[in-house]
C-alpha cells in the first residue's frame, strides 16, 4: 500500500505560529494563569491537551482579569488591546501576519476617508476583527446581493477575509467598480487554504481512498472533504486515527491524506503510523496464509 500526503496538509503558517506562541507562554509563565480569546483552533484534541496544560479560553476579557491573554491568528478588533490594557492583562498577541496586513489596510483607507467593504462572512471572527479597525463602519458582504445595500459613493476601499475564494473576489469587485468614483482595491486572500485544495484535489484524483483529518466543525476541513470527494469516491473524513476506516482501506493500493488548516502534526502522524502498522498486520497475515496453503 502506497501513502500520498497531500503538500500542505496541516496547519497554516497562522495557526502555526499561535500554537508556538501559545506552547512559549506555556513554558515561560509560572506564576499567572493563561487564557486564549476564544478557542485558540478548531480541533477538539488540541483544545483539550492546552486545557490539560491549563489554558482555557475566555469570550469576556474580564475573566482574563490580571492574568496573560492570547488573541489567535483570526486577530481582533483594535478596542480590546485597549480593554486589555484597563483590566491588567499581559497581551500575547498571536494574530496572523496576513490577517494584520488587512486590519492595517481597513484602518489606513478609513483615516483617509474611504468606505471600507470587506468581502467576507460578518459572523467571523476575522471579519468581526477587521470592521473593528475602522470603527466598525464596513459593509460586509458575501454575495452579489449585498451589494445592493450599498450607495453610490465617491471613495471605497475593499478588503477580503483571507479565506474567500478568488472567484468570489472578482465577482464582488466587478461590481463595485460600478459603485465608486475611486475604489481602492487589495486582495488580501491568503494562498494558504487554495495551496491547500489544490494539493487535496491533486492527490484524491490519483488514489483509491482518500482521508481527511480535521474536526467536524471545522469548515476548511468539510471544504476539503467536499473536494476529496468530487475526485474520489472513497473520501473520509476522520477526527482521530482511531476512526480511520480499517476494513475499507484493507485491500487498497493507494490512500490519499490531507488535512485542515487546524489538524497539528502528531494527529496526522498518527493516522499514517496506523496505515503502516495496518499494511504490515496484513502482511504478516498473508505470509502466514502462503505458509499453510503450501
Ligand atoms: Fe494566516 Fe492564511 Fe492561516 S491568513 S491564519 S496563514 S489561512
């Protein structure tokens, strides 16, 4: 049985650099307690060996009170820094570079007096986050539709969430051009997620079974999982690798794997171990077979 690791498979830069910030703090601090702003990834294991470690995660910076507070990569909006600040709490800021690069963007177009549209879903945090750089004053749009619900206006800068789809973009701004006297226009799509589906596209095309690991309610996983699918009929989705569908991948000769942007190495690594280890049980049971047919 041949393994294809999908390029890409796993965590994204962003997450990876809120976990180590996040494994440092856990490291260096002894005497205050630590809290993530929400749950710092979607991936239930994860969660629960940070709250093994003692970080738990808080939606009310009171409860952060004096203590150390991580913001995850999805970022937040500029008043909390400022909260933060009024409840003594120490900020380890584990927002990503990209997502930063947009926060900046929305509030230097806003200072300079353009309406800031971001392309983007309003109930995100990321995009919650960004809005609150420029006084929570963009529209936020998802679809063509939105559009509608903006006037003609002189001056707009438009910004995207970091994970929407360049079709979306183009769709989006096509239409605003019709909209503004000026539109500024910065693609903040972050390649990450693409490089991430093209890869699991690529693999599922070439294999018999194709797995994919991350948490069921993380929706670069599902999206990963929709795709595997379009390509190979055998794709399954898994937590853990003690979900991994045994009998079904038996008999195969080549299994796909990938995995989303919140799935940390040592679940992957276990999944492979239990393929390897699968492969092996069956020659053993093979061999042992030849030897009483002969
Ligand atoms: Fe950052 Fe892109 Fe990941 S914006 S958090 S590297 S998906």
């Amino acid at each position: 049985m041949k393994i294809i690791i999908a390029d890409n498979a796993g965590f994204c830069f962003g997450v990876k650099q809120a976990m180590n910030k996040t494994i440092n703090a856990i490291g260096n601090n002894n005497s205050k307690k630590i809290y993530t702003y929400g749950p710092l990834i979607h991936n239930n294991q994860v969660i629960k060996r940070l709250q093994c470690r003692g970080v738990f995660s808080v939606e009310n910076l009171e409860d952060a009170k004096d203590n150390i507070l991580i913001i995850r990569s999805h970022g937040v909006p500029l008043y909390i820094y400022d909260l933060a600040k009024n409840y003594n709490i120490e900020i380890i800021d584990a927002t990503c570079p990209f997502v930063r690069k947009v926060q900046k963007t929305a509030k230097e177009y806003y200072d300079k007096g353009y309406t800031i549209v971001i392309i983007g879903n309003p109930k995100h945090p990321e995009v919650i986050g960004i809005n609150g750089w420029c006084n929570n004053d963009a529209y936020i749009v998802q679809n063509v539709e939105d559009i509608d619900k903006i006037k003609h206006l002189d001056k707009i800068c438009v910004v995207a969430q970091t994970t929407i789809t360049l079709e979306l973009w183009n769709h989006i701004v096509e239409k605003l051009e019709k909209k503004a006297k000026s539109l500024e226009k910065f693609n903040t799509i972050c390649t990450a997620t693409r490089e991430r589906q093209e890869a699991c596209a690529d693999v599922a095309k070439k294999v018999d079974a194709m797995i994919v690991i991350g948490g069921f309610h993380s929706s670069n996983t599902q999206k990963l999982v929709q795709i595997g699918k379009m390509y190979c009929k055998n794709t399954y989705h898994i937590e853990t690798a003690e979900k991994l569908p045994i009998e079904e991948l038996k008999n195969l000769n080549k299994i796909g794997v990938t995995a989303g942007a919140s799935t940390p190495d040592w679940i992957i690594k276990e999944a492979i171990q239990k393929m390897n280890n699968m492969e092996h049980e069956n020659n053993e049971m093979m061999k042992m077979m030849e030897e009483i047919e002969s």
